[in-house]
C-alpha cells in the first residue's frame, strides 16, 4: 500500500459530519488505512470521545517521530450561508470546500498518508506514532490528553512531536508555530441592590463597580512582549445585566474577560491580580463580587533548536519560503503534547478556518504531504 492520494483521503474524511463529540466515521477511516498498512492501531477513548493510536515501529525504540491532529470539526452555522454543501468535500477550481477541510482533515490526511508511503517505501531505523483525536474543538478534556494518558500507561513515548494544525497566516510555508500563548476567560458577577432609578440612594447600584473593574482590567499594561512572544492582552467581550427596564436599578451585572499570555505570566498569577482587583472594587464600592476562570492552557515554548530547524529546512525545501517562527494564535493541542516532548506545529495556511465556505487548495495538500515526508526522511536519516 503506497502513493496514499491525501486528496481524496480529505475528501472521505470531510464527508464525515464530525461536529465535536461525533465522530461519524471520520476515525474509522484512518483506523483501516494505518491497519491495513501494517501499523498498530489502538482505540484511546474517553468520556465518549473516539481518539487513535497508531504505531509502526517498535514501542521500545529511542527514536520515535509523532504527529498530532484532530478530526472533529467546528459547527457549520447557517447551511444555508454556505455557497457549496458544508460536507461535501466539492472540488471547484482546484479547491476543495467544506467544513474542516483547512482545520484540519486535510492535515491529518497529509501526515498519514506521509506515513504510509515513507514506512513503505524506506522503512526507518525508528518509529512513528500518530495520535489523532476527535475532541480538540471542544473542551479538549478528553482527547489528545487521554491519548497521552493512555501512552503514559502503556509505555508509549514520543521523542518529538508536530502538530498539523494550520499554522500559516498568508502563503504555504510562510509559519512555524514553536509555542503558543496562555489563554484564560474570567467571569465576574456583581451583585448590588435592586432599587427605583429615582431613588439611587435606596438601591445599591452594581454597575459603576463593574465599570470601574473593567475599566482597570482592560487598561493595564501586562507587559510589553517577550523574545518569542508578543505582548499579553486582556479583552473584555460582554458586560450584560439582563434589565430591560430604563426605571430600575439591577440587582446584578456581569462581565466576562479573556485574556492571551506569554511567559512573563501563569495563569495563578492573572487569576490572583484578578482576585486582587475584585477586592479593592468591593471595598470601594461595597458590594460583593463572584468569580468564575477558567484556564485552558498555560503559555509554552519549544525553543529554536532541533526540531524547528528540521521542520523549517524542509519547509524551505518544497516551497522556496524560510518560515518565521511564531507564538500567535489561540490554543491548539500543542498545550498537551508539551509536557510530553519537544513539540512544534506546521500545517496550511489557515485563512478560511471555522469560517463559512471553508476551503483549501488541492495543491496545497499535496504539497502538505511532500513536506511532512521530507522531514520523515529526514529525521530518520
């Protein structure tokens, strides 16, 4: 089984409506592929989720390549939005159309069939692992982290890792992702007193405290970058109380922040600063506050050595580019793999993700997959 066409591979995983937690079949394609490719497949799921393990290659070996991805895909909206059926896989014009064809069956699809046809084709001295999950657009509590739980049980090890998400902003080849930002959201509910308008001073008015939080929050400098990272931000993305009426002061508001950060920050620290904002808040206006966060991943960085040099030489070699190596974005499953081994991400240039009429360039995948076997041969050369 070679010249795996990671075309038409995208295309029957595209068809899947796998819109997280379903995974439709999306897994059981790539489950008979490897298999009958001869790599050891092994089912990693959890809390309903469907995740794969996929090994060729000795499990005891010290050298082992992996790659990470995920099939589940983002809602589609409004179908009727869409110019061409969201799961159709329709090709126009060299491009291919539908929901998770750039994030990111097409990657999954270029990084197994590199696989398969390099295993075939010149069987390394080493090994090579995919795991590939179906809950990475959720909340990504059980996906890639119980195919590393699982590996941990079992003895599986990678020694580096790269992740296939999109990663490049404007041309193929143009960004290598060697980290990413911490990201959290905080939800702060401030409870006053209901009262008329007319008779401020018999109510106790949560507003202008929240104001006055979001206000202090919003306007801090948290700090002005890093070697690798760009300056962390705070954005305030709702304030709402709920009170269709002009006449009545509001028992309650709320507002929710997010923030993006580097490593100058952890997400302990932003939350106690937060906690320290609230409390000065509360004495100044004397209400009480209630605080919710949530941290979906702390800021990491590979740095430039190794790993990234190999990606990028072949990255340069199939497209003429020298990628720039990058932090920005949101999170990705990189956040996991990190505590497990070096790990950097690569993959198509991400313009159309989660939007409507997603797409890709048929060419772009080919070349995908031409990229991801190079730096196969040359790992394990």
């Amino acid at each position: 089984m070679t010249n795996i066409d990671p075309v038409a591979l995208t295309a029957d995983l595209v068809r899947c409506p796998s819109v997280t937690p379903a995974d439709e079949g999306a897994l059981d394609i790539l489950h008979d592929l490897l298999h009958a490719a001869g790599f050891t497949c092994t089912w990693a799921d959890r809390g309903g989720i469907r995740n794969l393990l996929a090994r060729w290659g000795d499990k005891a070996h010290p050298k082992t390549f992996g790659f990470n991805g995920h099939t589940d895909v983002v809602p589609i909206g409004e179908a009727a939005d869409w110019s061409m059926p969201p799961f159709s896989a329709e090709i126009k014009d060299g491009v291919m159309y539908g929901r998770g064809t750039t994030d990111m069956k097409s990657g999954v699809a270029a990084f197994a069939a590199a696989a398969v046809d390099f295993v075939h084709q010149t069987p390394p001295d080493g090994a090579i692992l995919l795991a590939i999950t179906g809950d990475e657009e959720g909340d990504a509590l059980d996906g890639t982290t119980a195919l590393l739980d699982n590996m941990e049980r079992t003895g599986e090890r990678m020694t580096v890792c790269l992740v296939g998400e999109p990663t490049c902003p404007n041309e193929m080849g143009d960004m290598i992702k060697i980290g990413r930002r911490g990201s959290m959201t905080a939800w702060v509910t401030v409870m006053g007193k209901q009262g008329h308008s007319a008779y401020p001073s018999r109510a106790l008015n949560p507003l202008p405290a929240l104001a006055r939080l979001m206000d202090r929050l919003a306007s801090r400098e948290l700090d002005q970058g890093t070697d690798y990272f760009d300056p962390s931000t705070l954005a305030i993305v709702t304030i709402d109380t709920g009170n269709p009426a002009t006449n009545v002061i509001p028992a309650a508001c709320r507002g929710t922040v997010n923030l993006r950060f580097n490593d100058l920050h952890s997400g302990a620290s932003l939350s106690q600063w937060i906690r320290e904002e609230i409390a000065a808040i509360e004495t100044e206006f004397g209400i009480k506050a209630e605080l919710k966060i949530k941290i979906s991943g702390e800021s990491f960085i590979t740095p430039p050595g190794p790993l990234s040099d190999l990606v990028a030489q072949a990255v340069k070699a199939e497209t003429g580019l020298d990628p720039d190596l990058s932090t920005t974005g949101g999170t990705s499953d990189a956040r996991f793999v990190r505590h497990h081994c070096p790990v950097v991400e690569f993959g198509l240039v991400g313009q159309s993700m989660h939007q409507v009429d997603e797409h890709v360039r048929v060419d772009h995948i080919q070349q995908l997959k031409s990229i991801y076997t190079r730096i196969l041969r040359d790992y394990f050369a």
